[in-house]
C-alpha cells in the first residue's frame, strides 16, 4: 500500500470542482430556461467547499495537514465528476443537472469517508469531518431542490 499527500487529493478534487464550475458557466450562458440558469449559479459556489473547510484549521496548520500522507488506495472519483459533461450545456434541464450534483456530491462524501476511515492526525479529522458536513449539507440542499415541481 503506497502513501500519497492528503493535498495531491485535495487538489484532485479542486480541479474538478473548476472544471464542473466552467461546465456550469457553458450551461448559463446557453440554456433558455432561467430555473436552469439560476441552478447553475448555486452549483457553481461548490468550489468554494474546500476553502470554508479549510477554516476549522489554523493558518499555520493548513500547510502541515495538506502535507500528510495518507494511502493512496483512496482514489478520487474523478469520474463521478463529469458525467453530467456529456450532455451538451444548451440541452442540460434541471432535473438532469441536481441528479448529476447529488449523484457528485454523494460519491464525493464517500470519498471523503474513505480517507477519514485511516488513521489520521487530529487536525487531518477536523478537516475531513468539516468537508463532509458541507457535502451533507449541499446535498440535502440538492434534494430539496429536485423535489421542487419547477425543475
């Protein structure tokens, strides 16, 4: 079992939460249905989930804990993250978009269980609990919104 940086996966997940940000931008500026358009808007502050994680933890301590090594059998699932990518941005409906983010989200939550399952460093628990709050949280936000007749 190899280690690898509890920050090379962090960055893993970053740069799929831009490139899903890019896809939700394409989606806003073709789409013609405005509940589609405002959903896209929501969808895109996910990026910002790592960075309000990253405040339970002292400046000082971000660094250090990036730096941990972890297994690297705890891979990202980095295709979860863009099946929504293969409907083209203008024929995206609402529906489609909250099933492929919950669907996201989900396998991004148990990503996150995964490593928090090895043994950690106090402030490495801290994060990683911090980062699956969110993720619950969006998606019962996510399901509210499917349940919603509008989309």
């Amino acid at each position: 079992m190899a280690a690898g940086a509890l920050g090379a996966l962090l960055d893993q997940a970053q740069e799929s939460e831009v490139r899903l940000e890019q896809y939700y931008a394409a989606i806003r500026d073709r789409s013609r249905d405005n509940s589609v358009r405002l959903l896209t808007f929501h969808l895109a502050r996910h990026r910002r989930h790592q960075e309000e994680a990253l405040r339970v933890l002292q400046p000082a301590d971000v660094a250090r804990v990036r730096g941990l090594e972890i297994r690297s059998d705890t891979p990202f699932p980095a295709a979860a993250a863009f099946r929504a990518l293969k409907t083209p941005a203008e024929d995206v409906t609402g529906n489609a978009l909250l099933h492929a983010a919950i669907d996201y989200d989900t396998d991004l939550l148990n990503f996150y269980r995964r490593i928090l399952a090895q043994p950690l460093q106090a402030e490495a628990v801290e994060l990683l609990k911090a980062l699956i709050c969110i993720e619950e949280r969006d998606i019962v936000i996510l399901r509210k919104l499917a349940a919603v007749r509008g989309f």
